[in-house]
C-alpha cells in the first residue's frame, strides 16, 4: 500500500544512506596547508540561529543551550524517524553507561555473578576507576574491531539517525558508522542463533509513541561499554524509545545476562535525545586500521613509552 | 597426513603468538592530568583523523635546540563540536599550546587549549580541559 508517509520515510532513509555511503573518500591523515576554508569554525549554537544557519555538510551537533527554548510540539504517532542528538544529554558515556558509571562517584557496580566479575577484570580498559597503563588495554576497539551492541547504545551515542520502512526500523550510529536493523515484520527472534557483532533484533510498537526493541545473539567479544563490561552471547536486551513530544525521544536499556549479571539492570534510563534538523549531516567518526596505526606510531607509543 | 595437519597447525599457532597487538588508543595512564605545561612554537602540521586529530609544532626548549611537539585532539566530529575544522591550522602559524603533559617526560601530549596569534582561544575539545 502506498502513501505519502511511506515515500517520505523511504526518502529519508535514501538521504540518510546516500550521506553516509557516498561521502567522498578522503587521504589517508591528510594535513592541512592548502585546504579552503570548511564548516566547523562557524557557531555552534550560542545564538539562536542555528536552527537556521548550520553548516549543511559534517554538522557539528550545537551546544545544548539550543534546545532550550524550543517549543514543544506533539509526537506524530508511530514514528522515530530523523536524525537524533544523544550527545547533549550525556551520551558520551566515557566512563560507562550514564546508570552505572565507573567514576570517583563510586556508584554501586552492575550485580556482577561471579562469572561476570572474572570476566569484567580480564577486560583491561583505558578509562575509569579500573583503568591500566595504556600498554596493558584490550579493548576491542583499539585495534578497530565492531563496537558491537549495546556498546553502541552505551558509548558514544552522539549523533544517530532512524529510518523507518514498513518491515524494519534502521537505526543508524555516527560514531563507529553503525548500523542496526530492527525488524518489524512480525518475525520472532530466533533461537540459537549464530551470534553477530550487533545481534539480531525485533521490535514493535507497544503504543503509538513507545517502540520496544529486543535484541538477542550478540558476539560476546565485544564490550558492554566503554569501561569493560561484559556480556555473553547470552545476553539479551530490552530498548524502550519513547517518543513524548516531537523534538524528544527517551532510550531505556535494560540488560539482561544470566550468566554474568544476577539479574537484570537498567544501564540507560530515559537518556534524552534531541531530534537534529532535517538536512543535518552526520560526519565520520570511522576506525580506521591504517589511521590508528599512525596515531598509535606517532602519538600513543611515545606517550606510553619510557621517559627518554 | 595428520603430521602435515600437526605442522601447519603449529605453524598457524606460532603465527599468530608471534604477530604484536596493535597497542592501545583508549588510555590516560601516560598523562599527567593536572599538569599543565605553556609551549609557543610554530605549527608544522594539522592532522585531521582518528582516532584523534593532532597538531605538529616545533618550539625553542630549555636549551635553545628546537623539539619537535604532538599534541593531540579528539577525533574530528568531536572538534567539530568544539569549534574547530580541518582548516583551523596550517604550517607557519604561530600558536601558544596549553599541554597536559606525559608522565615521561616527552614532546607529546594532550591539548587543553590553543592561542592563536591573533589572541582567538581554542578550547581542547573537552575531556582534556581542566
């Protein structure tokens, strides 16, 4: 059946995708000496134009300060689609996923069982109260492996984008280029299944402004945050995105690991998003082996080296 | 036929012992972080990449020999956000770093803030700020 939400939904699906998929492809760590002058020195939000006057091509997400006096509007119904802003409200999540940091405000650790915590210490992370010497951190994503999911929901939820078509949502991550699709199709989740870097997801609408993703068959290789929280292929995952005005949506995540964790435990609760203007473009934010090495050669080897 | 499978497995095996780890990015057990250390020097280059954008200076040190600086940055979307752009610097600038310096001692650190030679005060991006 074919209607005019159906085309302007799969329209911005075909602008989100052609953004990221045909962005140009630039050198290896160029250097700047030549280079005509770019977007990013302009404002980033401290007057209120920049609803207006933002840069068109690698938006830089604004200051929050301008959200503030937006006018709240109604949710449409049964719709997430747009480019969202999850860094204004504390998506960074350095240090662990915004309930359960791992920082000098020493909250309670997620209810490791016992597995769990033989697992969080073979995870050596460069960040939080646990952290090591920067010779001695395993984490995946330095050597560019996926983020995998829900680290992607954890660390690092700046900008993202949501598509909607009618047999699946398309959720889409700056940082890290991720994507997710989420099925809503009327599939069950499958049993047993092999497992992936981002799992395998269901989702439907609970009402018209509450979309509940469940995601099972995540690789257990990757890390549950930024911190080094673990997961097993086990694990299985509740999103709630809650859409209560126009300009809002709210992400729950729900984590739940029987053979690491106890029991379930909420890691984001309500984080806010910002919903981005239409014509924002997310810029990349990419893991590249062959930048990292550089970085690693020029900067972080010296860094952890001995003094001289 | 399994002493060939034995082989090649112990091949494969010593292979994969033998080949390093990319060493790690995500660290601040090298940094000092509540030091802060004022460089003047001129700009040798601007990277602009991930993991982390980074600036090439050469500044005059205590003995009057020139030492080669990198000072690095977040990644680009971050200093996006931060006001800055591939553009900000080029070669001959003249730039005033605030570093957080490295616990060994080395020409390599983490940028608080910049001054440019005309006054303007780029913040570091962040995390690093005091």
């Amino acid at each position: 059946m074919v209607n005019c939400r159906m085309f302007s939904t799969i329209g911005l699906f075909a602008v989100v995708v052609s953004v990221l998929v045909v962005s140009p492809v630039p050198p290896t760590l160029h250097s700047q000496s030549a280079v005509p002058k770019q977007s990013g020195d302009s404002q980033n939000g401290n007057n209120g134009d920049w609803w207006v006057s933002h840069d068109k091509w690698n938006t830089p997400l604004p200051d929050k300060s301008v959200y503030k006096d937006k006018k709240p509007a109604p949710a449409p119904p049964r719709d997430l689609s747009g480019t969202w802003d999850g860094l204004a409200e504390g998506g960074t999540q350095a240090k662990g996923p915004k309930e359960f940091p791992d920082d000098a405000s020493h909250k309670p650790d997620p209810p490791y069982s016992a597995l769990g915590k033989a697992a969080r210490m073979r995870n050596k992370a460069g960040e939080g109260e646990e952290q090591v010497a920067v010779g001695d951190v395993n984490d995946p994503v330095d050597s560019c492996d996926p983020l995998g999911f829900p680290r992607s929901d954890l660390f690092s939820l700046k900008a993202m984008a949501i598509a909607q078509t009618p047999n699946y949502v398309l959720w889409l991550n700056q940082y890290y280029n991720v994507y997710r699709t989420i099925w809503t199709d009327g599939r069950e989740l499958p049993k047993n299944p092999v497992p992936r870097y981002y799992g395998y997801s269901v989702g439907h609408w609970e009402d018209d402004y509450t979309f509940v993703v469940e995601t099972v068959g995540t690789d257990e290789r990757t890390w549950l945050d930024n911190v080094g929280r673990p997961h097993s292929s086990d694990l299985r995952v509740v999103e709630r995105l809650h859409r209560p005005s126009r300009d809002i949506l709210e992400l729950t995540v729900t984590i739940d690991d029987p053979k690491m964790y106890t029991k379930p435990w909420v890691a984001s609760n309500k984080l806010t998003l910002h919903l981005l203007p239409a014509d924002f473009d997310m810029g990349e934010m990419i893991c590249s082996p062959s930048e990292m090495s550089e970085y690693k050669k020029l900067v972080a080897d010296p860094v952890a080296g001995d003094s001289k | 036929m399994r002493n060939k499978v034995a082989i090649i497995s112990l091949l494969a095996v010593g292979f994969l012992l033998a080949s390093a780890p990319m060493s790690a990015h995500h660290g601040n057990a090298g940094y000092d972080f509540t030091a802060t250390v004022t460089v003047k020097g001129t700009v040798t280059d601007w990277i602009w990449s991930n993991p982390h954008c980074f600036l090439k200076f050469d500044a005059k040190d205590e003995k009057g020999d020139v030492a080669h600086w990198i000072v690095e940055a977040s990644n680009p979307p971050d200093m996006l956000h931060a006001g800055w752009s591939a553009s900000t610097f080029k070669a001959g600038d003249e730039v005033t770093v605030d570093v957080m310096p490295t616990k060994n001692g080395k020409h390599v650190g983490r940028i608080r803030r910049v001054i440019l030679s005309d006054g303007k005060v780029l913040g570091g991006g962040g995390r690093y700020v005091l």
